[in-house]
C-alpha cells in the first residue's frame, strides 16, 4: 500500500512535467519512453536474460501491437494538455477502465452488466459535461469565454479521450502477454517497439531530436523516473500484491492529484466549475465500473 500510493504520487506529476517542457509532444513521448527503457534494460539483461530468449514470434508481434498503442496513448494525450486544462485531461485520459470495459465485451467476450454499464453511462455524462459544458454556457451568454475557457478545450479533450482509447488497447493488448512473460522483460519488450513508433512519428513531423537546453533534458529524464519508473512500473508491481480492484481504485487519485499539482505549479491553471463537476461524475463513473468489473 505505501507503494502505491508513492506510485499515485509519481503518475501525479506527469502533466505537470509535460506542461513545463517547451519540446513538441512526440519528442517528450520519445524521450520519456527511451529514458525509461535505459533504466530498466541493465536489470532486465541481469536478471531475465533467459526469458528474452523464450519470446517466442506471435508474442513478439503483439508486443509491437501493444507498443504502438503505448505510443498512441502517449502522443495523443501530451499533444492534449497543449490544448486543454490539465484537470480536464488527466481526468479524460484515466477513463480507461470504461474502454477496456467496453473492449473486453467486444473482443472477449466478457460480459457487461448493468453495474458495469450504468458506471459508464454516469463517466460519459461528466464527459460530456467537461467538454461542452463550458461552450454552451458562453454561447448562451451565462459566462465570459474569457479568451479561451481557462485552457478547457474542446479539441484537447477529444485528444484526451483518444489517449484514453489507446491506453485501453495497450492494456487488453497486453493482457495474454503478461500471462506468460514476467513484468521486466515484458515493459522493457513494449517500451522498444513503443520507442521505435515514437521515433517514426517524430522523424515523420520532421521534430528535432537533439539541441535542447539542459532544462529539457532533465525534464525528460525526470518524466522516466517519476511517472515511468517510481510510477507505472511500481503500479505493475504492486498489482502482484494488491487484489486489482484497490489499484484500479486507488488511480483515480491521479487526476486529482495532478489538478491540485497544476493550481499550485502552473499560472492559470484553476479549473472551471463545469470542470470540477464533470470531472467528479466521470471519477464516479470510473469508480461504478472498475468495482462492478472487479466484483464481477
């Protein structure tokens, strides 16, 4: 339990770190990706030398699959706090618990129930509400658009929720891998094929790869040890000591966290009421979801 809730605290800064870096999105996708790679592959090649030759080539194929939907996630969603409220789109992206819900119905045959579906229905109203709530209220001349809504923007929450989408895909993806392949050597085989997207994407655009300032680089860096290392890796670990439900639960202390870290870290950061009210239906939908798929 004291794991975890470091492991909140570190996926908490994320936003923040991506918000106070200058590079285009993909470049700190990348570099976050490939940092915490670099951190993990010495203690993967030590320790689990002998299970990376037992890979065998359809897992290694779904370990690419579920690396571009890593990638995915990451770029859509750092793409979106460029263009929304950091409570806006943590709260949007760590809806992902409805899609793998809604994913598992579709491709595995796991069953809905109406708990299950009712939780889901209460999240798209809050989602809903964040992201049109705002515009129809200054449309109706209720509130001043005041330039831009505070940051809440229509187009950054749809990228949020698409990083929502990608991270359930990256998580159905990987479900059968981590059946059968240990945590390291199964991150360190995603995080590759994920870097290896990133690094297309991002030759793609045309993005610099090289000649930021120190400040960057350290941002980078900081964005693999906290969030990527003392935060998902730590998440995964503890999922192997904690029943899933406490873990699914306890993550939605993320976009909380990450909102009270951007009121007092970033200028202009103080989320709206439709915001806040939103954002706490969609929590509350998450929460109806997780604890009927988990009960169930």
């Amino acid at each position: 339990m004291a794991a975890l809730a470091v492991a909140v605290v570190a996926v908490s800064t994320s936003a923040i770190l991506v918000r106070w870096s200058t590079a285009p999105s993909v470049v700190k996708a990348f570099y976050r990706v490939v940092f915490t790679t670099a951190l993990l592959l010495p203690w993967a090649l030590g320790n689990y030398r002998g299970e990376f030759r037992q890979i065998r080539g359809r897992d290694l194929l779904v370990a690419t699959l579920t690396g571009v939907a890593l990638a995915l996630h990451f770029v859509s969603w750092f793409e979106s706090l460029r263009h929304t409220s950091v409570a806006a789109s943590v709260t949007l992206v760590q809806s992902q618990p409805l899609f793998v819900a809604v994913g598992a119905w579709a491709l595995l045959d796991e069953r809905l129930t109406k708990r299950m579906l009712v939780g889901i229905g209460v999240a798209l109203v809050g989602a809903a509400a964040m992201s049109l709530g705002d515009p129809l209220l200054a449309a109706l001349g209720l509130i001043n658009d005041g330039g831009g809504l505070s940051g809440t923007s229509t187009y950054g929450n749809l990228l949020a929720l698409v990083g929502a989408v990608m991270a359930a895909a990256y998580v159905l993806a990987g479900r059968s891998l981590r059946q059968r392949i240990s945590l390291v050597p199964y991150v360190v085989v995603v995080y590759l094929a994920c870097s290896a997207v990133l690094l297309a994407i991002a030759v793609g655009q045309g993005a610099p790869l090289v000649d930021y300032p120190r400040r960057e680089w350290l941002l980078f860096l900081g964005m693999a040890i906290g969030p990527g290392i003392f935060g998902h890796t730590v998440i995964n670990w503890a999922l192997a000591h904690l029943k899933s439900g406490v873990v699914s639960v306890s993550l939605l202390g993320e976009p909380v966290g990450s909102t009270l870290l951007a009121v007092l870290l970033l200028p202009g950061e103080i989320p709206t009421p439709t915001t806040v009210v939103g954002g706490t239906v969609v929590l509350f939908g998450i929460y109806l979801t997780a604890a009927a798929r988990n009960h169930d």
